[in-house]
C-alpha cells in the first residue's frame, strides 16, 4: 500500500516547501487539476525536477485526446497520468497505448461514474494501471464518501491497482485501510494539519502495518 499527496490550492514555491516537509514518507506527489489549470504542466516538471525520487502524478482528468494529453504530461516528467472513467474506451486506450509508449502508468478516475461495478470491470479490461474511486470537493460538501465504492471495485477489479481519494484524514485512515486499497490519496487530510510532517509520518506508519 503507497500514500500519495495530493496538491490542489497551491503555486509551484508553495508545492515545493510542502512536498520537502513531508517527502520522507509519501510515496506519490499529485498535482492537482486545480494546479495544472493555474500554473500549467510546467508544475509537474519542477516538482520532479526537485524530487526525483518521488513519483509524481498529474491530474489531468483527461477526457478526450487521450494519447495527445498523455504524451504532453510524460514530456513534462509525469510517472502517472489520470483520465476520467467517465471518458469514451477510445479515449482510455489512447492513453494506455501512449502511456505504454512512454513507460508511464494510467489512472482512471471513478468520479460521478454511475455504474461503479459494470464501469470498472470494462475499463479493467482495457490495461489500466489503477482505478480509483473519488468523492470530489462536491461530493465531500454534500456528506459522500467512497469506502463503499472501493468495496465494490476490490471486488470485481481483477488485473488494475485500486486507489481512493477524497477527504481522507488520520481519523478515517484506519477504516480505508481496512478495505485494502493499494494507494491511499490524501490531499487536506496532511496540507489542511497544523504539523504535516508529523500527520504524514503516521499515515505512513498506518499504511505501511497495512
């Protein structure tokens, strides 16, 4: 199991001085599509050009074009790329095949997908690296989270990793660990705490005794 931070509400200096407080025990830093928007894939570049022994992930939520937006963010150094399950199967294996190309790894994200079950088993099918279940800021406001839907793809789920995101603090770490995921992605759960090294070295430790 690997922890991954995730990064939305900041520049690239402030990305910068949160990943060295806690870098000695993330696994992955996302860059968030918040991120992206505002300071482009330059972002991913800096942060692996600063931390090469991370993995970093750009969160595109790709949609469209995905080999094009694959081959854009691996230029820019990024290890993982995310595409949404809500996106066409051309889309997903246009992203695969370049990811392929790249010796990058494809995330799919589960968010707003109706059919949790049926979608993951067809997107399972077309080489995915993970899949990963997501309550959106949205959805966290209106009380939603996604243990539930990590069950639902550990369960049907055969060859793809299984991620889940969302609202993840130290307190509900331990029942997400429960359902076995093999990435945890927390974001204001480790950004949001007073002392985010200390919060970070303890998620690791959860996650690492599994």
């Amino acid at each position: 199991m690997e922890l991954q931070l995730a990064l939305d509400l900041v520049n690239i200096p402030e990305a910068k001085q949160l990943v060295k407080e806690v870098a000695a025990y993330i696994d992955i830093v996302e860059i968030g599509t918040p991120v992206v928007i505002n300071e482009g894939l330059r972002a991913v570049k800096e942060i692996k050009d600063e931390f090469p022994s991370l993995k970093v992930l750009a969160d595109l939520k790709i949609m469209d074009a995905g080999g094009y937006e694959v081959m854009k963010a691996s230029e820019a150094g990024a290890d993982i790329i995310t595409v949404l399950g809500v996106s066409d199967d051309a889309t997903i294996k246009g992203a695969v095949d370049e990811a392929r190309k790249q010796n990058r790894k494809i995330m799919v994200d589960m968010i707003n997908v109706k059919d949790i079950a049926g979608r993951a088993q067809e997107i399972d099918s077309l080489g995915v690296d993970y899949i990963c279940v997501h309550s959106g800021y949205d959805h966290q406001a209106a009380g939603k989270n996604s243990f539930e839907d990590l069950a639902t793809i550990k369960r049907v789920v055969k060859h793809a990793k299984t991620a889940i995101a969302g609202g993840i603090k130290l307190q509900t770490l331990p029942e997400v660990i429960s359902a076995q995921p093999d990435l945890v992605i927390v974001g204001g759960g480790i950004t949001g705490s007073e002392n985010k090294e200390a919060v970070a070295a303890q998620m690791q430790q959860l996650i690492k005794q599994g």
